[in-house]
C-alpha cells in the first residue's frame, strides 16, 4: 500500500515533532505537539491537500506535554479519537504527574523552568493500548501497527510500518540541545529518560522487527547503525 509521511514542525529546526501518515484510505497523526500549536498541523497537513477533518486516528507516542499536550483539542477540531497506551492515561487525565529523569544539563534546564510539568488541556483518551498488546493501523488506511515501547516513560508507545519507517517519538533524540538544530546523525538520550537499559530492549526489539528508519520526538531521523551504536552506549549506563 503506498502512503506518504509528513513532518509536522511543532517548533523550528527539528526541535519538537510530530508527524503525519497518509494513504488513499485514511490519514493519522502520530503525536499532537505542545498546547495551542494547531496551526502547524493544519499547515502541514494542508501542503498534503489535506485538512484536519481527514484525520481519522490521533496516535500520543507517551504522555509528555510536548507530545500530548495538544491532544485534547486537535481531538476536536479533528473529530477524530485519541490513541494512547493505559500506562499513559493517568497522566493524559492530569490525575499523576509525571516522573522525570533528566539525562543531562538539557534536562536539568527544562526541570528548572516547570515546562515538563505545566497543566495542559487534560483529557481521556477514546482508545487505549493494553500491556504488550499491538494495536493494527490498517482499519485507518496505514500499513503497520502501534507497539508499546516503554522505557522513556512507561507507556510509550510506537508506530512501526511494514516497509521499515518506524516512529519511536523520545526513546531515542538526535541533534543538539532540545534535538534538531543539526542533522548529526548520531543518537542521544532524550532530555528526560526513565529506564534506559529498556529502552535499548525496545530498541533492539524494534531492529529485529525490521526497522530501518527512525523518525524522532527531537531531532533528525536516523537510521539503523546509529540506533545500534546507543543501544551499545545505553547498556554501559
Ligand atoms: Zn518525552
Ligand atoms: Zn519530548
């Protein structure tokens, strides 16, 4: 099935993304971005001729505000339901904040300015990934399936397509600072990380499934050796 991918620029030069899936039988967003960025969807979107009625499924890869925190109200300009992993719906509803474990002076920066952690439009999700369950994205026109990654938080989540496109958010970043700025080409820990030594499990779990092409949360895609190179450097953490 031939489809086509979109990268949504929630801020400039790679730094926070979110990312568009397309066939002639449907269109998904994977990820919504931080509060109030709709703007960029329906850019972005509309450089693909399409508008945010097309979209049929909103996937939110975990439940950090930068990729959760316009959920709630591209649900409703969408009319389309929010995917998330159970793990995550606690902090979706804004009844738990999260836990985070910065990975270094980037993180440390943000935890000072309260961002992470600020309110968001709160919400429940429509739909919900239980335990190691897959959930399959052909019924909206996108030849793969969600996976649960967990590792940055515990209920991340994954889109992997049949063709080696995979969409795996903040288990992994690229570039500098926030990510992006630079294509790199190299692998770095998000800002925040919870279980590191997981997170190199999911991702050779994801390689093994036949991953070739990660698109990031942060930063610049990358491709398979870059990925196991971090996998190497996260299991001497
Ligand atoms: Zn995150
Ligand atoms: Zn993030």
């Amino acid at each position: 099935m031939k489809y086509k991918i979109g990268r949504v620029p929630v801020m400039k030069f790679g730094m926070v993304n979110a990312f568009i899936l397309q066939s002639e039988m449907g269109t998904i967003l994977v990820d919504t971005g931080v509060p109030n960025c709709e703007a960029r969807f329906a850019a972005a979107l509309a450089k693909m001729g399409l508008t945010l009625s097309d979209v049929s499924l909103i996937v939110v890869t975990h439940g950090h505000f930068d990729h959760a925190g316009n959920a709630d109200k591209l649900r409703k300009l969408c009319n389309a339901p929010v995917l998330i992993h159970e793990r995550e719906a606690k902090f979706c509803a804004g009844e738990e904040k999260m836990k985070l474990c910065p990975t270094g002076w980037v993180g440390r920066l943000l935890y000072q300015t309260g961002a992470p952690q600020s309110p968001f439009s709160y919400f429940q999700p429509e739909i919900t990934v239980q335990g190691d369950d897959r959930f399959d994205l052909l019924p909206y026109g996108i030849p793969g399936y969600v996976t649960p990654t967990p590792g940055h938080t515990p209920g991340s989540i994954s889109v992997v397509l049949e063709d080696g496109n995979a969409f795996v958010s903040d288990m992994v970043a690229s570039g500098l600072g926030l990510g992006g700025i630079i294509p790199t080409g190299v692998a770095k820990r998000p800002p925040f990380e919870e279980q590191p030594q997981q997170v190199a499990t999911e991702l050779e779990r994801l390689l093994g499934a036949g991953v070739t092409q990660f698109h990031l949360g942060h930063g610049f895609k990358l491709g398979a050796h870059a990925i196991e190179r971090h996998i190497k450097r996260l299991k001497t953490l």
